[in-house]
C-alpha cells in the first residue's frame, strides 16, 4: 500500500523527540522537605544535588508517554492519504510551438521535471501526453515512463509564427480525463482556457533581427532585394551584416539600430546565382539572424490563341497581363489553349421554323460558331450571334469555389446564342437562374474553363471580376505543371509541388547546417511538402529534376519581442488537489486524535502523582 503526505512539514513535529530525550537527561536540584517522620516518605529516585545537569538517561513512564503523543501529533499533522488501488492519470502537456520557444527550449525539461516528478507520485500510474500546438504534427510522446518523454522535449524544435493556442488547449482538454490535468508550455503569461494550468519559462531578451523580405521590381530583368532589419530591446545596438552569393565577393554592412528602429538592408541578385544569402553577427536568439533569398521565378506558360475569331483580341490582352508567358503555335503543344468553344460542345437548339426563300425554296440554317478542337488545358469563349439583343436578366448566383471566392460580378449583361449543356461532372461557377454561365470542365484529365455566354456582348471585357477568374484559372493550370520554379518560403511552410505521380518520392535539401534532407512521396499535381525548418536556400527534387530553387526565412516580426516574456509556475500546490482525487485520508484519525488526548492525560496524572508526599 502507498502513503503519501498532504503535508511533509508536519514532519518537523519529530524534532520534539530529541526535545523530550534533552528534557529526561535533565535532573532538577534537589529540595529540602521536612517531615516528622521517616516511615512516611515514599522510596525516591535520587536527584541532582549541584542543580541542572546532564545525567544517565532514565527509563521512565512520562519518558515513553511523551514520545508515543509526538509521534501521534506527528502523523496526524502530515496528513497521510493512501493511493486507490489501480488509480491511473493522465497528464497532458501541450507544447507552444512558436518560434519563439527556441530561445528557452533547452530548459523546459529542466525547470519541469522537479514539478512533473512530483505530480506523478499522485497516482499508482501516470500516463504521459506530450503535444504541441502545431497541428500538423503527431504527438511527441504517449507513454507511462516520465524519463524518456522529458527527452522527447529535449528533441523538440518548434517552427510556427505567431498563432492561437485555442483549438490545440481544446483538443487536449477533450482528450484527458477527470483524474489529472493539461499543462500549457510558454514564454509568456495568458490567459487560458479553464481547465488549462500555465507554466511558463520565458524572461526579457535583448533581441534584433530580420523581420520581412520585399521584392522591388519584380517584373524587370534586373528585380532588386529589400530586407528589414529590427532593434526589439530597448537599448541601442550594433550588428554587422555579411551579404554573400555564389557568384560575388562577401560584403560587410555595419547596422546601428536605436531601441525599436528598423533599416532596410537593399540589394540586387547577382547574374547566375541561385540566391543571397544575409547573416547578422549572432545575438543571444540566433533563429533571426539569418535570412536567404532568390530571385522569384514563375514556371513558364506557352500559350496558344486561336486566330480569326471575335475573341482573338480579348484573348490577347488577356495573354499580355499573365506573367511569364509565350505565345507558340498549337502544333507545339501549348500548356494553355485561349479560343471559342469546340463546336462538339454544343447542344443543337430546337430548328426554327423554315422561311420560304424568294424561290420557294427553304432558307439555309446560320452556320454554327467558329470552331477549334479541344487542346487539352484551354478557355473556351462563346462567340455569338451579332444581331442578339436578348439579355439574361435572372439574377446572378456566384458559387461557392476557390476560383470565385470574393468576386462579384455586378454590370454582367449576359447574352446567349447556343448554349453549352451542363455535363454531371462539370463544376459549375456561376448561374443566370438556371442557366450555367461559367463552369469547369475535366477533358481527359486536362482543366478547361468554358464562358457560356456572349463575353464581348455582355460587358464582359469590362468586368474586372471576369478577369481576375480568368486568371486564377490559368494560374491553377500553371501550378499543375511539373516544370521548375523559384520561391521564398516561410521556414516550415507547407507548399504544393507538381510532380510525376507514382515515380520518385520528393526529396528536400537545405543548404542549413545540420538540416538532414527530407522526403515526401509524391502523389501528383499537388504532392505536399514542407520548406525546411531552417532558414537556408533549399532544392526540391523529383530523381535528377529540379522541381523547386527556394529560400527558406523567418520573418513574424511578432515572435522576434522578448519583452514580455515571463516565467510562471501555475502548478504549485497542484499535486495536493491530485492526491485528493486519487487517494483517500486514514479512516482511524479521530482514533489517533482520541489516544493522543489519552496519552498526554496519562502523562499529566503520572507526573502528578510523583509530585504528591
């Protein structure tokens, strides 16, 4: 059977047994009493004539009273409780993920395990939790041994910008169960959901860095770099900043910041360099000072307009404002077909009725559109009848989708000619009661966007909305493109890499030191991975081709203010209410306190008695 003590400072009742031990080895000096006779006087132990002294211990009834009542006092004022058989608890201990953490995660083990050691003695057995706010991420630790999961945090490296710990605290609190706690690991105090306790091991930092990357001139031959760099103390400070790329001499900046001022350090990128790298001389958080760079570069996009048609120069316009894009024949296999629809894609309207021509003959039907064949990924524009009047005038109704999110396509006059049937599978965007205006259409694996209405008759060219569709179309169309691009990231930041689906998994190279390479399986279009964890210039490679030419940076200027971080232990005093619910108190205390009363009458009588001649 376990015991546990609600009070280990009752234990200091003990020191009254060397007390009473002082007390007995003490004789007092004797007294003269005068008496008549000697028959009368009762047989008396002999007594210190000099005064008081220390003398041989003697064994005595008082001596044995006292020390019985002092052990007694002792156990009723440490509050023994014993363990429930089989009691079990869960502690859960939720990590905060932000970056912000770094500069204090060597000690988190540290400063929690006298806290943690002590909660786990509450219970027969503790099954540990360990999580992190990060939702993206499994559990760092499941297990009842304390030891191996205060390793898993010694191993733990957070990698978030400033975020919500809510969902994360929630989630905790639906896991666990009555019998324990959630425990939230930060720099800072906050409020917490109820149920939560705080401990937080952060303190002040002086601290500055690089805090945000700004691309000037991205569309020119020769774009420029612009990076921020932060003083967050509150004193002045000094730092110099070494620039360096692969094809250029390192340069040394000197940067003097007053407290809460920040400089733009400004650049070029260097012809044939893969990136630029920027390095401050490392303060006591070393995660912000480093920043890398590449020069931003899109996949490139051939496109093909299909000539002698009403569209050719909406098109055309519409080609000049998408970025790093070509024109080439339909022979070489454009990425992106810009034309009328297919005529196949029409649904035959009913024939009017025929008009005798001047010779009794019937009239000839119109001809139908212009024509062009499915070219795999494409735009397909309806071009009408010029001498249609008829405008749709239900109203328009956007649906919900990632191409028509926050667009709104007011001063649209729809017109029709011969319509496009809604296929089960098209995705539809856009309605004129019950008539599809824009949808989405899957050919042969291939997107395709069809306009199914009159755009040059309807105002369309003069709907900005119109527009900004046609363009997130054509940019999903070149995400889905396996073809090499360069991008800054956000260290850890999820991206989406169009790969050959089922062929060789994604692998991630950082260029940071220590970092080991990362791979992902590749699932197509859209294989996630994640940018390194480092700031550094990073690869992504599919076997021998280069998918990704990347830098990898921190820049939540929000995470980079150690002012107010502070360290708190909210879980004092909480193993006391643990115990309370996994043990129970000794049942024989009012016996205990009924013996000790009798033992300290006892000894008052015993010690009355001896005085008595």
């Amino acid at each position: 059977m376990s015991i546990l003590f609600s009070n280990p400072w009752g234990f200091l009742a003990l020191l009254g047994i060397p007390a009473v031990l002082a007390i007995h080895f003490l004789q007092q000096e004797s007294r003269t009493v005068r008496i008549s006779t000697l028959f009368m006087l009762e047989a008396l132990a002999p007594e210190s004539v000099e005064g008081r002294r220390f003398q041989q211990l003697r064994n005595s009834v008082p001596l044995w009273l006292q020390l019985l009542s002092v052990l007694l006092l002792t156990w009723l004022l440490v509050q023994p409780r014993f363990l429930t058989a089989g009691s079990t608890q869960r502690i859960t201990i939720v990590l905060d993920s932000a970056v912000a953490m770094r500069a204090f995660q060597p000690v988190i083990a540290e400063k929690l395990a006298p806290r943690l050691r002590e909660i786990s003695g509450a219970a027969q057995k503790t099954e540990w939790l360990l999580l992190e706010t990060d939702p993206t991420r499994p559990a760092l630790y499941t297990g009842t041994q304390l030891v191996p999961m205060l390793a898993a945090i010694d191993k733990w490296l957070p990698a978030l910008g400033k975020h919500d710990p809510a969902l994360a605290l929630r989630n905790a609190i639906s896991t666990g169960d009555r019998k324990g706690m959630v425990i939230f690991v930060t720099d800072e105090q906050m409020e917490l959901p109820v149920g939560v306790d705080l401990f937080a091991v952060g303190r002040p930092i002086s601290n500055g860095g690089f805090t945000g990357l700004r691309i000037t001139e991205p569309d020119s031959a020769s774009p420029g770099w612009q990076v921020l760099v932060k003083n967050f103390s509150k004193e002045p400070m000094k730092r110099e900043c070494t620039i360096t790329s692969a094809n250029a001499q390192p340069r040394t900046l000197v940067v003097e910041l007053g407290p809460g001022e920040a400089r733009p350090i400004k650049g070029s990128f260097p012809a044939d360099s893969p990136g630029v790298e920027l390095r401050l001389n490392p303060d006591e958080f070393t995660f912000d000072d480093t920043f890398s760079i590449v020069r931003p570069r899109l996949k490139p996009m051939a496109l093909t307009i299909q000539s002698g048609t009403p569209a050719t120069t909406f098109f055309q316009r519409f080609a000049a404002s998408f970025l790093s894009s070509r024109l080439v024949a339909g022979s070489e296999g454009p990425d992106l077909y810009l034309g009328t629809a297919p005529a196949a894609d029409f649904t035959p309207p009913p024939p009017p009725p025929a008009a005798p021509a001047a010779g009794g003959a019937p009239a000839a039907p119109k001809p139908a559109p212009p024509a062009a064949p499915s070219r795999g990924a494409g735009i397909f524009m309806i071009v009408g009848d010029r001498t249609n009047t008829n405008i749709l005038r239900d109203q328009l109704l956007v649906e919900r989708s990632a191409l028509t999110q926050d667009l709104r396509f007011n001063g649209l006059l729809p017109r029709f000619t011969s319509p496009i049937a809604l296929r089960p599978e098209d995705q539809a965007l856009l309605w004129a009661g019950n008539t599809p205006l824009i949808f989405r259409r899957l050919e042969a694996g291939k997107p395709q966007l069809y306009l199914n209405f009159d755009v040059l008759e309807s105002q369309g060219d003069q709907a900005a909305a119109l527009v900004v569709l046609l363009s997130r179309f054509a940019e999903t169309v070149r995400a889905a493109k396996i073809a090499e691009q360069a991008i800054n990231a956000d260290t850890g930041q999820r991206l989406f890499v169009a790969a050959q689906p089922g062929g060789a998994g994604l692998v991630v190279t950082s260029s940071a030191e220590g970092v080991a390479p990362q791979e992902f399986p590749s699932t197509g279009e859209r294989t996630p991975i994640r940018a390194p964890l480092e700031p550094g210039l990073f690869t992504v490679k599919q076997g021998n081709t280069v998918l990704v030419r990347g830098a990898a940076s921190f820049s939540d200027a929000r995470e980079l203010d150690f002012t107010a971080a502070s360290t708190f232990d909210g879980l004092e005093g909480k193993t006391a209410e643990l115990l309370k619910q996994n043990t129970y108190e000794d049942t024989n205390q009012q016996l205990w306190l009924c013996l000790l009363t009798a033992l300290l009458l006892a000894n008052w009588a015993w010690l009355g008695r001896k005085r008595t001649l």
